[in-house]
C-alpha cells in the first residue's frame, strides 16, 4: 500500500479537507506500559 492509496481510501469516505497531506509509514507505533498510544510521540519519530 503506498501514500497515494491510502489518500485515495479515504477521499472515496470523507471530505476534502480531512484527506492527509503526508501519509508516513511506521515499522511500530510508540506505546505506553499499558499498550494505549503515545499521539504527542508520533511526531517525533
């Protein structure tokens, strides 16, 4: 799956201005001792 495809994906469901600009792909995301998310995290990988 590339950056177009996902882009694509979501403009078929939603509006124009919630499709994402950059799509960056991740080996994993960065989680907590309790396995919820780190949001704040993500931007600095």
């Amino acid at each position: 799956m590339s950056a177009d495809d996902v882009r694509g994906w979501v403009r078929a469901d939603l509006s124009r201005f919630a499709v994402p600009r950059d799509v960056e792909f991740v080996a994993e995301l960065p989680r907590n001792a309790t396995g919820k998310v780190m949001h704040r995290d993500l931007r600095r990988q």
